[in-house]
C-alpha cells in the first residue's frame, strides 16, 4: 500500500481522531469543576450506554459492512440492521429503567436510579448517529464521519463552556444534559449527511438466519470484549461502593481513552481492507497494510508509556486538580494495557474470514483473565490493583490473536517494527530534497 495514494482517506481519520483527543481536554475540564462522586455516576451512565450500542454494533451494524459491500444488496441490508438497531438498543434500555429500583439495591447506590431513567433517551437520540456512521465508514465516507463527530464535540465543548461560566455544572444532570444535547445534534447532522446512501426497503432482504447467525456471533464477541472496557466501573462499583473512587478510576480511563481511540482509527481502516483484500486471495497486499498500521501506532505507543512512567503521568494528573490526586497510580497501571492494543487489530483478519467463534473464544479468555484481577481487587480491597484486569485482558487477547494469524499471513514479529526504517528512510529523503 502507497500511503499517499490514500492520503485525503487516511488525514480526514487523523482528524476525526484527533476530534475524540481534543474532548479530552473538555472532558478533563468538566471532570476537574465536578466532585469525584458526581464523575462517577456520570460514568455509569456512559458505560451502560456505550456498552449497549457496541452490543447493537455487533448484532446489527457491523452486517452493513459484511453484506452491504454489494450495492444491489444494500437497501435490504439497511432495512434488517436499522430494524434490529432500534428493538436492541430500545429493549435493553428499558429493561434497565423498568429495573431502576433492584439495580439500585444491587450497586448500593439509590442514585442509580437516576442514570436508569436517563439511558432510554441517550439511547433514543443516538440510534440515527450510529446507524449512519456505520454506513459512512462502510464506504469510507471519512470526511462526513469527520463533520458527524465534530457536531457532537463541538456542541458538547460550547455547552460546557457555557455552563462553566454560569456555573450551573455542578452535578450528574448537568453532564446528561450537555451529552444529550452533542448526540441530537450529531445524529441530525448523521442524517443530512448520509440519507442518499441508505436507501430501505422490504424487499430483497439478505437471508436472515445468515444475518442473525453473523450477528449473534458478534454479539458475543462485541458483548464479551467490551464488558472489560465499559461493564468494569459497573464491577468496580458493586466491588468498593464508592462513587467517588468510580470517579477516580473514570478520569484515569478518559486518559487512556487517547489510546483507544487510536486502535479505533486503525480498525476503521483495516477492517475493510480486510474484506475486500482476503476473499481476493491479495495476502501480500493486506499484510503490507497491516503491518504498517499496527507497527506506526505500536512504537508510538512505546515512546507514550516510556514519557508517562518517568513523570508525564503526574504533570496530567495536575490538570485535574489535588482532589484526583490519586489517578496517578491507577494510569501509570492501566497505561501499560496500551502496549497490547494495537494488535487488536488482528481481529480483523478473523472476521473477515468468518472466524467469529475462534474469536469469541479468545475474548471470552481475555475476559476471564481480565475479570479475575477485577474481582480479587475487590476480594482484597486492594483499589490499586483494579486497573491490572485492563492489562491482563489486553495481554492475553493480544497474544491469542497473533498465534491465530501468524502462519496464515506469514508474520513476523519483526513486522511490527517496520515504521522505523520507513521513517528513517522518508527522513534522509527529506533531506537529500
């Protein structure tokens, strides 16, 4: 692959990316006017919410790129993915709102009532957001997917800014209240952008046992692999009862989220490179474009933890001002799980070949690994600890995933460090111009 025969694709994703960078900033603004205890049941929120659309992700919209490459087929496709959209994301927020009152009981919180009656509507207003964005990402419609985000965040960055200086973000309701407003805006904005490339109709549907069997797989795979992502504050919580630790250990994660985002952006790019290359039998291509990804964001990853372990972490930590002090030591921990992330990315090749299951079970093992760290922090009420389940489950997946690909592509470890020569060579380049 010559990068700069995809230069405007690969800067309008840096600049997406760099969208989800920039909020951080914001997000540590809001974290920093707010009490801790506020910050953590905010992230209960969020964490639910994320978690159900990742599931949703799995079950119906990652079809619009398994069966929707074909553009005979797509407005079946949209029809079957929007229609089961809605009744997941639908359904399970409002089982979670018709059981406010147990759950409440269930986290030792009587506040978390308040975050089960506010999910359906996140819910209801994100449904046209994330619908549309799969659709642009399948046709690599990056500059849309740019200006989607940038609604979201820019709006989201004005109303904080706004209430800040009225000083009326003060609690949980005032941050529902600002993501509320970014994700309307941002699923209007979704729609405008992208209603002329989702047509629907009833007929020529894809085969619906070949949907839902793809979709249950990844159900799984979404459900079982992001539980360690998001459903660990949920664990945290019933493990500790402290909202503010929640708090504390929520600011650590919008630090690491940079990281993340990361892997997001090189998924978006690999994934369909991997549909379309693999059943093409273009292994030498693919491999090319994998390596080089995940070799870039790798080392980039090193010379991040290496600044952040010998005090980067303490001079981020301050931003957040002395009542996060503590966030320190849970990020330096968790910033390790950042060495492990881009070879997530492997999972792409066993999607695209339909090797859902294997993946499954590789999930389902990171999960298990990562899940006992959790719940022997919480054994031993060793706060300090809990962040290692987030190394632990990025390592063991990590590894499971190489082994499964290495001789189907031909890997090498030294693969994965080819952006140095690369950058060497466009540096003496530069300098013979």
């Amino acid at each position: 692959m010559r990068v700069q025969d995809n230069v405007g694709k690969i800067s309008w994703t840096v600049a997406d990316k760099v969208l989800f960078i920039a909020y951080g900033f914001v997000a540590l603004l809001q974290i920093r006017v707010l009490p801790p205890s506020e910050i953590g049941l905010y992230s209960l929120l969020i964490g639910l919410q994320t978690w159900i659309f990742i599931v949703s992700d799995g079950a119906a919209l990652q079809g619009i790129i398994q069966f929707g490459m074909n553009k005979s087929d797509r407005a079946g496709v949209h029809t079957v993915a929007l229609v089961t959209h809605i009744l997941l994301t639908l359904g399970i927020s409002a089982g979670i709102a018709l059981c406010a009152g147990p759950l409440s009981h269930i986290f030792h919180e009587p506040r978390f009532a308040d975050v089960a009656l506010w999910l359906p509507v996140f819910c209801v207003l994100t449904i046209p957001r994330t619908f549309c964005l799969k659709v642009l990402l399948r046709d690599s419609q990056m500059k849309q997917v740019f200006w989607t985000n940038f609604a979201w965040f820019g709006t989201m960055t004005v109303m904080t800014a706004w209430m800040i200086l009225n000083h009326s973000l003060t609690d949980f309701s005032g941050m529902a209240t600002i993501s509320c407003a970014g994700i309307g805006v941002s699923s209007l904005v979704s729609v405008i952008l992208a209603y002329k490339l989702v047509p629907l109709t009833l007929r020529n549907i894809p085969s619906l046992s070949a949907y839902y069997r793809f979709g249950v797989v990844q159900i799984g795979i979404a459900g079982v692999t992001n539980a360690v992502r998001q459903l660990d504050i949920l664990l945290l919580q019933f493990s500790f009862h402290d909202l503010s630790f929640l708090g504390m250990y929520y600011s650590a994660k919008t630090f690491f989220r940079v990281f993340e985002t990361g892997l997001d952006a090189l998924f978006s790019i690999i994934y369909p490179t991997a549909i379309r290359l693999l059943p093409e039998r273009k292994d030498e291509e693919f491999t090319a474009v994998l390596t080089k990804g995940v070799s870039y964001l790798f080392l980039a990853y090193v010379a991040a933890v290496v600044v952040l372990e010998l005090g980067g972490t303490t001079l981020l930590v301050s931003i957040l001002g002395g009542k996060y002090v503590n966030v320190a030591g849970q990020f330096n921990t968790m910033v390790l799980a950042a060495l492990f992330l881009p070879f997530a990315s492997l999972y792409s090749v066993l999607l695209a070949e339909n090797r859902n299951v294997l993946m499954l079970l590789y999930v389902c093992i990171g999960t298990v690994c990562g899940a006992a760290v959790f719940i022997l922090s919480g054994m031993l009420r060793q706060q300090w600890m809990f962040p290692l389940g987030i190394v632990v489950y990025n390592a063991v997946v990590a590894m499971l995933l190489y082994g499964a690909v290495k001789s189907r592509l031909g890997l090498r470890i030294s693969m994965f460090f080819r952006a140095i020569p690369d950058v060497l060579n466009y540096l003496r380049h530069r300098r013979s111009a």
